[in-house]
C-alpha cells in the first residue's frame, strides 16, 4: 500500500445541477457533477499535492462509475472503494442560483454507501495514512456506517495518527436533535480537530459565543478547535493561543456549497505542512472564499500556486 497524507470516507453522490434558475421540478436540463463533503476534501488536498484516499462503497451501476471515474481524474486514490452488487449509488438534484444557497433534495435513502460496515474496514490502507479526516455525515447515513465511522476514529487514534473532524450536521438524516448532538459530540471529543460552523456550534454545545464553543471541546481533550464564522473569518483556540483570522472578500458569490470543506482542506494542508495555526487557517478561508466563487461543490479548490498566490494578493495574506 502506498503511503497517504490523508485518508477520508464517507458517501459519495452523482450531482444534477440545474443549467438555469428555477424551482427544481420546472427544470428540464441538468449538468452532472460529483458531490460529498469527503470527496470534496480528498479533491482538495490532491488538487495541493498531497496523497489522499477515499473509503466508501458505490453502487455498480452508472453513477457509481461515474463517481470513481472522477476520483482517478482528480488523483484520488481509490483503492478502498467497494462495489455494490445490490445496493445503488445515491443522487441529488440541486438548483441553480445566482446567490446565496441553493436548494438541493437527496435520493440516498439504501444507497450502497449507507452499508458500509466494520467488516469493509482495510487496516493496511488506512495505517498507510498520516492522517484522518472525518465529517458528522457517515454517523448520520445509518448505523452500519456510523460503527464503521467509529471504529475507524478509534483505531487511527490508538495507531498514533492525527483526526480532524468537521461536524458537517444533517439533521434530516437524525431522528431527533438529541441523537444528533450526542453522536457528533462522542466524535468530536476523540477528534485532535475540530471544525465546526458557528451555528453548528450552538447546537452542539448550547454557547453562543466562540470562545465558550472552542473551550467546551478543549475541555474534553481536544488540541485545536476552529469555529467557522463565515464571510468574517474563523476563530480559533487551543490551551494556549487563540484568535481571529479574518475572511478573504469574494468578488461575487455564486455557490455556498463546498466551502465548508475547502476550509478543512486549507486548514488539514496547513497543519500537516508545519504551519502554524494561524497560517493553516488562513489557508482555510482563502479556500473558502475561492469556493463560493464558483458554480460546481468543489470547482473552485485551487492549485497550491494559486492558493498562495491568492493569499499574497489579498491584505489578509502572510506577508
């Protein structure tokens, strides 16, 4: 096995985006494209150079292969993507706007991806990585995904590897809040990072303020935690340091979706390159911002040139 940087899982799904604004159902002309927060970060980080793998299953049929075609072409590796016989791969239908978030209906419900289980779980491959990145969906999708989420945490923590987990909240796919919030949180706290928005913040730990998020996260034993603030930035705290990085402005917002995850791929490439937390989350916003600039979950992810070379464009930039 070869060695990764960076080993994610989750669900991956075709995207239909629809060429033109509108409510979905009046639709008539869709662009496909992939979707899924860890595909998007695995195509962010090798899009920056590093090594990333992908573990999941997708259905044998066109959306699956479609889906692994995407990966091979973005240089993600694959080598832990099972294909179901039985089970198909998940959709999404997703409106086209000309600002702010669009809407998106899911057709995953059985999806191949929701059985993936303990018994799929390749030790060899996921040793090969330095480290994990996980998100809340695998532990919402079902049950089966959720012990194979679990157990994946726990035998990377116990192999010595860094995780960083973005709390990436679905309340549809819960029962209730309650159960949402105690999985994430039982996450969360073995996590080294985490990175959650802040009104998933509130959620999860009942603070409104950052700092009082931050800490209810450090205070379970957590190394760093990074509150996503949206256009104004992100705030992070450890033990010992803590601050507010500022936001990069974009020229135009097109598409929300996504940015999210190119923080976590600019903070992950940060910190994994030796960068201090505040350089890492600088990285993380600029990403950000490139994201909600472009139509696609993941079209706007950069280049490591063109990420730096934004960064030193813009004031926020380390200089």
């Amino acid at each position: 096995m070869k060695p990764l940087d960076v080993v994610t899982f989750g669900e991956a799904m075709t995207m239909f985006i629809a060429n033109q604004p509108g409510a979905l159902h009046e639709i008539s002309q869709f662009t496909k494209e992939l979707a899924g927060a860890e595909t998007n970060v695995a195509i962010g980080l090798a899009r920056l150079g590093l090594s990333a793998g992908w573990a999941s299953k997708v259905g044998n049929d066109a959306f699956g292969k479609f889906i692994i075609n995407r990966l091979k072409n973005e240089n993600v590796n694959i080598d832990h993507v099972w294909l179901d016989e039985n089970n198909p791969t998940g959709f999404q239908l997703k409106s086209k706007v000309l600002e702010g978030d669009p809407e998106v209906q899911y057709f995953r419900k059985g999806s191949a991806a929701s059985h993936l289980n303990v018994a799929d779980f390749k030790k060899d491959y996921f040793l090969a990585a330095k480290h994990l990145h996980m998100t809340g969906i695998p532990l919402a999708i079902s049950e089966e995904a959720r012990d194979f989420a679990n157990y994946a945490l726990k035998f990377m923590k116990k192999a010595g590897r860094t995780v960083s987990f973005d709390t990436n909240l679905r309340p549809s796919l819960w029962n209730s809040q309650a159960e949402m919030v105690k999985h994430i949180n039982e996450a969360a706290f073995q996590a080294d990072y985490v990175l959650p928005g802040i009104s998933e913040g509130e959620v999860l730990t009942g603070y409104k303020n950052p700092r009082d998020m931050a800490s209810f996260y450090l205070d379970k034993g957590v190394k760093l935690v990074v509150i996503k603030l949206g256009s104004t930035g992100a705030f992070y705290k450890t033990t010992s340091e803590e601050g507010t990085v500022p936001g990069f402005k974009a020229e135009k917002i097109i598409d929300t979706v996504g940015a999210g995850d190119g923080f976590a791929v600019g903070v992950i490439s940060g910190l994994l390159a030796g960068l201090t937390i505040k350089e890492a989350v600088i990285r993380g916003n600029a990403i950000g911002s490139l994201a909600v600039q472009a139509p696609g979950d993941n079209d706007g992810y950069p280049t490591l040139d063109k990420l730096l070379d934004y960064i030193e464009k813009n004031t926020q930039g380390v200089k």
